[in-house]
C-alpha cells in the first residue's frame, strides 16, 4: 500500500480510528497531511492547545491570528509568555579591543562579527559537547543536534541574521505591541477555555533543542548558532552579576513579562486564570527572590497576592532565584511575605530554587557556613491549604525529621508530592531514611487516594534539565514492599568488607566502574585479590553509579554490547598489568535480571563475554544455555544463598531485612540436597542444576549486605562441610 492509498484509508475511516491516528501527530505533520489530501484538510484540524506571546512579530502575528479565529481559540488552554529577549551588543570598551589578539589564529572570529558573539556561539558548541558526557551518540537528542552541526551557517551570515532579530524584537518592545495582544486576549475573553499562564525565560532551551518550539523559534534558519536568549538573569551563580535591589526600575525591567502580566491578572475583578507558572529552572533562573523583601510598599508583591488570593485561583508554581540569598540569611524565606503571599486556597503547588547545592557539601571551614535551615512550617501556611492535591519543594536545605513533620500535617486531600534535589542538614538525614519514614510514620498506605511520590535527583554529573527519576521505584517502595531505591549509607562508596571478605572466598567480582568504582579501587582491589590468591571475574551492570546498577534502564542491545567491552577491556587492562588473568564474567544487579529475561541484551552480553574467552556466571536457564552455547562460551551455574528465589526459578527482589548467616547457611544446605530452593511461600522449586555432582557450581554471596562477612563465613563453612567434604 502506498503514502497515498494509506491517506485515503485514512480519510475514508470512521471519523474514531482517523481521529485516533491524527492525536498521535504533531501540528507540522497534521499540516502536511492537510496540504497532501484535500479530504484529510477538513478532518485533521490543528491543535493549539497553547499560544505564545513574546517580543517577536511573528509570535504576536500568530497570537493574534489564533486569538480572532472562532474555532482554534476555543482549543487553548495555556499562554506562555517568553520572557527571554536578544541580548544587545556590549557597549564597546577602549580597554579590551585587542580582546583576543592572544588567541591563537584560528579562534579568531571572521571579519565583522564581534568578539562577544563569537564567544557565545562557540561557548554553546562546548557546552552542547558537556551533556553529551556519557550518553549513547544514538539518542534522538545528539543525532538531531548531530545534523544541525554539521549543517551551521558561516558565523558572519548568523550574526547578520541576528541583527534582523534584534531590530524587530526593538521594534516590539518600543511599540509593546505584545502587552496589547496579552491585554487584549484576556479582556475580550478571546481565549474562553485558558487555565494557566507560564511565563519562562528557558523558551530557548540549548542550542538546536528549545525547550518550547514558538513560531519565532521554528522560523530561525536551520544550523543557526546564535546567543541563546534569557532576559532574566540565568546561568550558574559564578556566571551571574550580583542580583540588584528590587526598587531599581533597572533591576525589574530584566523581568518585564512579569511586570505586564501580573498587573493585568491583578486587574481582573474575579480570576478567570486559575494557574499561574513562573519557570526557569531549566537555565538556572526563575523569579527573584527580591521581591520578598523589597522595601515596602511594593506594587509587584501586592499585585502577585493580589492574584493568588483571588477565589477560584488553584495553582502555583514558583521556580525562584535565591541563589546570593545567603547574603542576607535567606531574608525572603525568614520575614513572612512568602508565607503571608501563599495564605490561600491553592490546590496545587510547588517552589523550586536555583541553588547548586548546599554549603554543608562545601569544603569551607565549618565556621564560613551559615546555618541557613528554614523551618519548613514557618514559610509555608499548611493550615490555609486545606484542599491541597500536589505540594512540590525542589533544591532546598532541609532536617529530615522537619521535613517528616510538615509532610504529616498536610491534607488528606494530598495525592501527589515532589522532593527534588533536596540537601538536608549534616547528621540530620538523607533520602534514604526519609524514604523509610514517609512509608513507617506518615499512614499513606491507609488512605483511600495513596500519595504519589516523585523524586528527582543528580545522576553522577549535575547537568541543568538531568536527573535520575524515581517515581516508579517510590510507589513500589511505599506500597508493595519493594526495595530501597537508595543504597545503604555502607554502600556510598561502592565497596563492601572487601579485605575481609577475601579470606572466606574464592573467586572476586571485581566491579567495573559503571555502577561502582573507579580505576583506583579496581587496581586496589586487584591487588588484594592477588595478595589472598583469589582469582577476580568482571562484574560488569548497567550506567548507574546513582543507583548502584539496580534500577531499570532501556538501552539498545549494540549499545549494551559496546558497554560490555568496555568495562571488561578495562579490567583486563588492569589484571594483565598485576600478572593476572581474568577468571570470568558475571553482570551485575538489574542487567544480571535483564541477561535472564531479555532476548536481546542476554544475546549482546554473551556475544561480548566471548571476545574475552572466559565463562559467564549466571542462572542454569534453557535460554542462558542455548545462548552460550551460540557463541561457545561455557556457562557457569550459579546459586544465591542470600537472596530469595520466586516460583518460576528467578530470584526474587530483595525486601525487608536481609538474609544472615543461619538462613544462609541453611538455604544452601537444601539447595545442596536436591537443587532446589524454597521460596517465601515454602514451595520447593526445581533451580534447573541437574546433578549437582557433575554441575559446574558458583556459591555467590553479595559485599554489599549488611550481614555480608556473617554470610560469607556461613557459607565457606558450609560449602567446605558438604561440598567440599
């Protein structure tokens, strides 16, 4: 069937199945579907479910346009006001136009083009390379951005085009032809069903990846490398100038969206705009903090009470910049405006700030550190949130008992909550043990709604819009006994008893530096092992040093084979340079559970352990047999004394408290008997070992348990007793 047959089945199908195709296509394809069929064009209307209004004609053009039309209007539900604005040329300093005689020949930039520009443009380059880090080249991200690089302008054709940007933002702004269209949308009730309105200075995103695709964005040339755009002041703290009072027209004008829209709001004699969103944490920005503590009376502060305090206004969204608040001791949080500003009816609401971690986390003298904790009840007036569903706090230095107390005195009504980024007081917690608090003390598993739990938190290298993710996790922590997502505080540095484990075993499982160590604790480990006559295998797991490699990740099988040779090339580099050699391969955590049920990466895994000629440890399962016996690598089976094993033969996550040396001891005395394990429920399941007499056997104990020295002796007593006898 052919592009065009397929467009007429389309189009001759019951308006149900065409509609359903059509949700799945964004506006540019349902365009190019209108324009290749003329049955389709009456079916597959365009979406706009927001509008955007910015200092760009072509922003305001399409605002107005979609505003006065009589069907699309009707659709919108959300304005984002982009705040971000073309930076103007510095004025030129006498001092510096030698700026870059020193650089070499080819940093210089092409006649015509300012230094300042070229510095930005190329500082967008590097950064694009930064959040690359480790990930895979194949991400849709990196290929797109791939492209475009490879597609960029001369910088003297983007800087001329950027000037046109300029003079036409210029004529925006002197016009103010975007408040009128604002003023106007909202007056005339243009937009009868908008709920919400954001107003963000992130619109550009990174280069050749905007956050929100706005019509002016869409319009720029492609492989365009300019100076992305904020207006409000952005970046990391040491990038930033010192924020400025608030009473200096100056310092408010960075936020001008602000000004205009929440003047307007504030106008409205009842809310029809029961939402509001200030962003920004994207680009390490958001709303000042100043304005809490501007000098009284200030308008804006009045004006932003004004409108969340309106009946019928539900949600509040406040991304801050508080970053230099500890200048004044966090004046904002401490002096009651903000508490006194969210003293209303709100249903939802979240406060995330721009700081980059806690001064606790510094290497400063314990004198330099102020002791900035804010108790969590004193900024924020539970008592006035009676009908809360969603309460979110993001990059702020808490006590985890303070934090556990507020949480149990909001509503029943809660059915949401986010916990990001938080830094907690030295000796008063971490998300470990408020994990194990929220589920023990606060009774969620009795409601009828069941809260949800959202945290995001830095992966091993902190990138603004990255984080690791964990909401799946929390709910199956909370509410069906699953496991910790956090490692125990013994596992912060990835290393179990390791010397004193090495004279209960025989064989090591050296990890690779993906979800534990490095190459100084490889080499040390290594020689350890030498040192004891233990022989070392390659525990290789997933990219995960966050969550220790025993979290769910999706990654491409040929990406997994790639990472398989990795990590093992690096411990046999290492084994070669102590005269050993490497004894075999076994994976670690949850791609030791991806290798048992996934055909792909099982296959990858294997194809990669036979490049080293080395046994692989794992479960005797038909599938882990015939894959093995694919590639000719021998496959050693393998039993866990310290973990639980399911009906089908599979181990069994791992809850509640851990195995000790008596069930250890005795699990591998029954396994020894007949092959078999017993799992939680009594059932004796058949492992698939065959007779033990003539199986190829691996007794595996795991470092990282708490009772793993206890366990370790158990089972070296117990092997030598039975197996070994």
């Amino acid at each position: 069937m052919g592009s065009a047959s397929i467009i007429d089945f389309i189009a001759d199908s019951p308006v149900e199945i065409s509609a359903l195709v059509f949700s799945h296509l964004d506006n540019c394809d349902l365009k190019a579907l209108r324009l290749a069929c003329k049955k389709v064009a009456d079916l597959a209307r365009p979406r706009f479910k927001r509008v955007f209004i910015s200092a760009s004609p072509l922003n305001v053009h399409v605002f107005r346009a979609v505003a006065g039309h009589d069907t699309f209007r009707h659709d919108v539900r959300e304005i984002i006001w982009d705040d971000a604005r073309y930076e103007k040329p510095p004025p030129p300093d006498p001092r510096f136009q030698d700026e870059y005689e020193d650089d070499d020949e080819d940093e210089r930039p092409p006649r015509g083009v300012p230094f300042w520009y070229f510095k930005h443009c190329k500082d967008n380059i590097e950064y694009l390379e930064s959040r690359e880090f480790k990930d895979f080249k194949t991400l849709p991200q990196h290929l797109e951005t791939s492209k475009q690089l490879q597609a960029q302008m001369p910088l003297d054709v983007t800087y001329a085009h950027y000037q046109i940007l300029l003079a036409q933002q210029d004529q925006v702004l002197s016009t103010s032809a975007d408040i009128a269209a604002f003023e106007w949308a909202l007056e005339k009730d243009r937009f009868p069903n908008l709920k919400r309105i954001t107003l963000t200075p992130a619109t550009h995103g990174i280069l050749f990846q905007p956050l929100y695709p706005t019509p002016a964005i869409r319009a720029l040339p492609y492989g365009f490398n300019y100076p992305l755009p904020r207006g409000w002041p952005a970046g990391y703290a040491e990038d930033r100038s010192p924020i400025e009072p608030w009473d200096r027209e100056e310092s408010k004008n960075k936020w001008r969206g602000f000004l205009h829209v929440i003047k307007i709001l504030a106008r409205q004699g009842s809310t029809r705009i029961p939402e509001l969103v200030f962003d920004g944490n994207q680009v390490w920005s958001g709303l000042t903090c100043c304005i809490f503590h501007a000098r009284e009376p200030c308008v804006e502060y009045d004006e932003l009470v004004s409108v969340i305090k309106k009946p019928g206004f539900t949600t509040l969204i406040l991304n801050l910049m508080a970053t230099q608040q500890e200048d004044n001791n966090y004046l904002a949080f401490r002096n009651g405006r903000l508490r006194q500003a969210l003293e209303a009816d709100l249903r939802h609401f979240s406060l995330e700030t721009d700081e980059e971690g806690s001064r606790d986390d510094t290497p400063f003298p314990s004198h330099w550190v102020l002791d900035h904790f804010i108790p969590l009840r004193s900024i924020f007036p539970v008592e006035a949130w009676k009908n809360l569903a969603h309460f979110g706090l993001s990059r702020f230095l808490v006590k985890q008992q303070d934090l556990l107390d507020f949480l149990s005195a909001l509503p029943q009504t809660l059915q949401s909550v986010e916990l990001s980024f938080l830094w907690f007081m030295k000796d008063n917690g971490n998300y470990r043990e408020l994990l194990f608090g929220i589920r023990d003390d606060l009774g969620w598993q009795n409601r009828t709604v069941r809260p949800r739990l959202l945290v995001r938190d830095h992966p091993c290298v902190m990138l603004a819009g990255r984080a690791v993710w964990l909401e799946d996790e929390l709910q199956e922590f909370l509410y069906n006994d699953g496991e910790n997502p956090y490692a125990p505080p013994s596992l912060e540095g990835m290393m179990g008893p390791d010397e004193e484990l090495m004279k209960f075993i025989d064989v090591a499982n050296v990890a690779c530096g993906f979800h534990a160590g490095d190459p100084s604790i490889m080499l040390r480990t290594v020689r350890l092992a030498k040192q004891h006559g233990v022989r070392v295998g390659a525990h290789p797991g997933l990219p995960d040093l966050f969550g220790f490699g025993r979290r769910r990740m999706e990654i491409d099988p040929e990406d997994m084979y790639g990472l398989m040779l990795y990590q093992v090339g690096a411990l046999v580099g290492i084994l070669e340079a102590e005269g050993m050699k490497l004894n075999h391969v076994k994976p670690h955590g949850q791609l030791y559970f991806y290798v048992h049920k996934d055909e792909g990466i099982r296959d990858a895994v294997v194809r990669a352990v036979n490049k080293f000629n080395v046994p692989l440890y794992g479960l005797p399962h038909d599938a882990m047999k015939a894959a093995c016996a694919k590639y000719g690598v021998a496959l050693v089976h393998e039993f866990y004394p310290d973990i639980q094993y399911d009906e089908t033969g599979h181990l069994a996550p791992v809850k509640g408290e851990q195995a000790n040396g008596k069930i250890v001891g005795q699990r591998l005395e029954d396994f020894a008997r007949d092959g078999h394990a017993t799992t939680a429920e009594g059932v004796r399941v058949d492992l698939g070992f065959g007779d033990l007499s003539k199986a190829t056997l691996s007794i595996c104990v795991h470092s990282d348990f708490p009772t793993a020295l206890e366990n370790a002796a158990a089972v070296r007593q117990t092997v030598d007793r039975v197996f070994n006898a």
